[in-house]
C-alpha cells in the first residue's frame, strides 16, 4: 500500500532523546518499509528513515532554538498534508485532532492514532464535533474517556525484536525506569524497595518541571546505596540495567495510555510490578510476565513471588504480542479496512 | 453586510486587561453594528459586545486555569468558523495564518488582519503555500518582510473617539506608557527626561518574562521623584495621565507593526516623541502629532520644540485619522471589493 506516516514536529523520527510518540512512529515506519509497503514519513528533516521521508522542517522543533512560532510549521504541515493526500491509500497521522477539520473534506481515507490521555475536559467538544473521524487507541482504557469517538480498533505499541534482548546477567535489584514525576510515583517504588529490603536503581531523567519535585520529595528519599540514582538511559544502555533487574517497578498513579517501559523490560526477560491505572491490566499477563498490585504491601509480597515467573517465557510473550511486526500487521489490517470502505464513497464522487 | 468578527480566544473581546489585539476587534466591531451591519463575533464566552456572540469557549483561555490543551479549542473554533461560512458575507479573521487551509477551500469571501510582527522566518514558509489569502496589513512598514502576501490593504487602527479625550490638565512630565520590556527601551525614555531635565512617569506592567530585565536595567534607573513607576494603568486612568504629559516618550527599539499607544496620546492632545522604527513614521506626522527623533539628543531637541505643536491639532489629527469609525469604514470598503470579486466563482458553484 502507498502509507504515509504522519508525526509530530517537535521530536525528529526517531527521536534524538526522549519522545514516546515519535519512536513508536519510528518502529512501525520501518517496520512497514521492511514488509514492502510504499511508505512516506512526514516529519521533521533530522529524521531517519528506509521510508521516502516528506521534510516538513529541517529540524525538530524542540532543537530548533531560532523558533519563535512554533504553530507556523506544524499548520504548514497539515496543509502539505491536504496537498499531497491523493497519493496515498492510506493517511496515518499521529497529531491528535488537528488534521480533522482538513481530512474529513478531502477522499482519501485517513486514521489517527491517539497517543496522549484523553481525559482532559477540553478535548471532549473537539471529538464532538468529528464523530465519524477514524480513531485508533493504544489501549482499550485509553478511549473510555471519549465514547462519542469513532474507534475502529486498538494497537498496542510494539518494538523491534532485536533492540532490548535478555543479557546473560545476575538479577540482583529492582529498576525503576522514566521520569522523575509525582505521576510515576518513585516515592513508592523507593518504599517497597525498603519494605523488601532490596536495591533500587532508578534510571530517570527529572525534566524541568518536576525539579522541585525531586528536590523536595525524592532526593531525600535517595540514599546512593540501598537506592541508587543512575540519571538517564538510552537503548544502548537498557538492555543490561533490565536484564540485570528481578523486576520493574511501576507504581503508576495516572492512566498512562500505553507505557512503553513495561514492553521493553519483558523484551528484556523481566517481569513488571505495576499498580493497575491506565493500560497496565491489558499489556501486563499477571503472573507470567509480572504482577498486578493494588497497594505496596501487596508489591512486596509480589516481590516475593518473583521466582514463579520465568525470564524465557516472558520473552515469549513479548515477542508473541508486543513485537514492531505485530504492531504494524494490526495496523495494516485496519488500513485495509478503512481503504474498502471508502470505496463506494469514491465512487460517488468520480 | 452579514460580517463575522473572528477573534484569538486568548483574552475576551475586549480583554479584561492587556490585548491589543482583542482591543480592536472589539472596537471594529461594536462600530460595525453602530453602522447598522450584522455582525456576528466568534470569540471566548466571557467577551462584551453588541453584535451576536458565538461564544467557542466559556472563557478567555489566558483565565483558563483548568485548561492544559489550549489547541483544542482553537482548533473546535477553526471547525465551526468553517460549518459557518455560508451564513456570512464576509468572513473577517484576526487569527493570523491559521484558517487559511480550511478557509481557501471554501466560498465565501475572507480577510485577515495580520496584528503581529511578519519579519519571523519561520512564517515566510506559510504565506508561500498561500499566495491568494487575502491579507490586511495595519502599517505599510508592518507588511515588507511579506512581499509574497496578497495584501489588499492597509487598514491603521482606530479607537472610539470618546474613550480617551483631552482633560483639562497643567502638562509638566513626559509620559512613558507600555510594557517594561527591551524592544520598548524605557531606559533610553529614562535618558532623555534626565538630559532634557524633566520628570518622567513611566505606566507600565511588567510581564514575568521581563522581571529580570526590570530589576537589573531599570529598577536602579529609578529614582521615585524624577523618574517615577506608577505601574500599570487602565483606560480609566489614561486621560488624566496622557493629558498631563507634555509629551509621550515612545524610543522603541523594534518593528511594532502598529502601537495603539501613539493614538491614545493624540486622542488626549499630547504630543509623541518617537524612534522611527515599525509604523512610527506612518502614524506620527512629524511637526504636528509628534517628532520623529533619530537618537537621544534628538529627543531632547525635539522636548524643547514641543510648544510649537498644539493639543487642538493633535486632537483633530486623531479625529480626522485615527477614530474606530475611520477604521470600520476602510474595512467595509474592503469587505465590499472582497464580496464582489468572489461573485463569479460563487456563480460557479451554485
């Protein structure tokens, strides 16, 4: 199929450090490139890609420190965008609900992966006003805030197979990997790590805004032994802190959409302890590849069961549900779907 | 005519305090309804008017506190802006390039004032995809960074003569009046009152962005007796203020597109003293509403000359140039050319 793959500005493809959105675009860009599909990536010059790669801007956003308005690229792209969609059989955009207005007056079918929380009051007269625009969730508790979207389906996020794998490591700690956030509770993963008396390493970037956060809350909570600080990580360092952990913690106290930090330790081997907000019941198989708990108590006692769960068979179920492979057949098969259906519509028109 | 007013959501129309922007809208259009025009006013819920208010959202989004994605109601207001187009004769948009995708595809006839500084890099790009969106520019000067703009005209703003009228007042300080902010150059103001021996009063907010700039630069420039703050002031108070000034210091250091302060002053009789950057040399006839003054000696000439323009002159210069009902007229008779073109291609369609 001729794809075109529409990311965010702020970050190139992939990113260049953090930015969630952009490295799932990244994975599922290549992998549709590596499956035979004609494929052009709308994005910011300073992407990376096997796909023909539409530059928008010349760099990211959030590196491009000449920028004083910032709208001006992003409203450039969406008219690029309406330009350029008869090319295409499919449209998939990874911008929210800004192309709404502009794709739902033009044929070319289109669909648009959400990848933020969906309950902040403010968007709901957005989606109002668009209720046949073709939504894709990243789980299925994303889009309860949103029933008057039209979803027509839900992928969960998949990575390469080959990017964390298992290393031949003693499992000795707990890890706690992300940022630094009242949101991502590493207050509570620094207690249950106390409560079982084990080590924690925390790999966290602290952004700006959570600063103070840290400062006051967290870095007294930080002893340099029992609990560690190890700063940021990227994915050349990943698979040795995940492989080296008996567990991930993730105390979540926020319904995050997706969490790519659960799939990349079970690539790792490594079973997730997670409070059950947002997508965690869906990615999470308890008792195979970790353990759902409600409370911290109940997380060490999971701790304690660590050993009824096996490195290889997490693994496996990694690759049978969280692979890039995965990710972009369910994506194909939707494409497939929306492409048929607006058919007879095309038809109308011509 | 049929006329919709489309406002930034950002503040009310008119704003609760600061808003240059959202100032005029309202002033064009309370004046087009007084001129028996039927005019509707897409704009924040909280805003004040006359005409019919299409209110997109309850509250201006800078008041907004619970808000954490100010786009989407920028983006529901495109949409709706769009599903009522043909109810209008004429769409008048104050929402800088952001339309123009949905709006050029579409019939009935639009215009936009441009209200901000045009010399960004980053929206040259814009206007390129865009060469026959029709653009009002609010100074000649304002528009030069832009030659690929179709530019239908310059419309100057225009205030309620009523709103600020010479008070019966001893003149004897110069007046500062703005924000404290380097492109303002309350420094060089500060420099002129002292070479030229006068008091200065300087009304101004001071916006957070510019904290620092006022404690390291201007706050030890000020004295409290001759160089006096009286902090930010409101229309109510402006009369009285500009009234008792001798004449308005406006040494600016940037290409303001159009600066609404040198109208206030000559609706109050006084007399400006400015650089000739942005629209100055357009607004100021040098020798009757003010001097045009090249550097700081220069200003303090032109203090000693000041006797030789008259409050009277000012105030029939404003009269005859600068009154809202000027400026709704040049609108209309835009508007007008704008409708007719566009009848043909309607023709066309139907």
């Amino acid at each position: 199929m001729r794809i075109a793959q529409i990311a965010p500005l702020t970050e190139s493809v992939p990113p260049r450090t953090y930015g969630g959105t952009e490295r799932v675009v990244s994975y599922l860009t290549e992998e549709l490139v590596a499956m035979g599909h004609d494929v052009t990536l709308f994005a910011s010059g300073d992407s990376i890609t096997d796909a023909k790669l539409e530059a928008i801007w010349p760099q990211a956003l959030r590196f491009d420190s000449t920028l004083r308005d910032a709208m001006a690229p992003s409203m450039l792209m969406l008219e690029k965008i309406y330009q350029h969609a008869h090319e295409f059989d499919i449209l998939h955009c990874h911008l929210d609900y800004w192309p709404f207005s502009l794709l739902s007056r033009q044929p070319t079918p289109y669909l648009t992966t959400l990848h933020g929380r969906l309950d902040l009051p403010e968007i709901a007269p957005v989606f109002d006003c668009f209720p046949d625009a073709p939504l894709v969730s990243i789980s299925d508790m994303q889009r309860r805030p949103l029933p008057q979207g039209n979803f027509v389906g839900t992928v969960y996020h998949g990575l390469p197979p080959d990017l964390l794998t298992p290393q031949p490591m003693q499992r000795d700690y707990l890890a706690f990997l992300g940022r630094i956030c009242p949101e991502k509770s590493p207050d509570r993963a620094i207690r249950i790590a106390r409560a079982a008396g084990m080590k924690l390493k925390i790999a966290a970037k602290i952004d700006r805004v959570d600063k103070l956060y840290f400062e006051e809350v967290i870095r007294p909570m930080i002893d340099g032994d029992q609990i560690e600080l190890i700063g940021e990580i990227g994915d050349a360092e990943k698979p040795a802190f995940l492989s080296g952990a008996k567990a991930l913690l993730l105390p979540i106290d926020w319904p995050e959409p997706f969490g790519l930090v659960m799939i990349e330790a079970m690539a790792c081997g490594t079973p997730v302890i997670a409070f059950p907000a947002g997508s965690v019941p869906e990615v999470i198989d308890h008792g195979v590849t970790g353990f759902i708990v409600h409370d911290e108590a109940e997380a060490v006692t999971a701790i304690s069961r660590l050993h009824e769960t096996s490195p290889t068979a997490i693994r496996r179920r990694f690759e049978q549900r969280f692979t890039a492979r995965r990710m972009a057949e369910d994506y194909v098969a939707l494409y497939r779907r929306l492409a048929v259906k607006s058919r007879p519509a095309l038809r109308l028109v011509t």
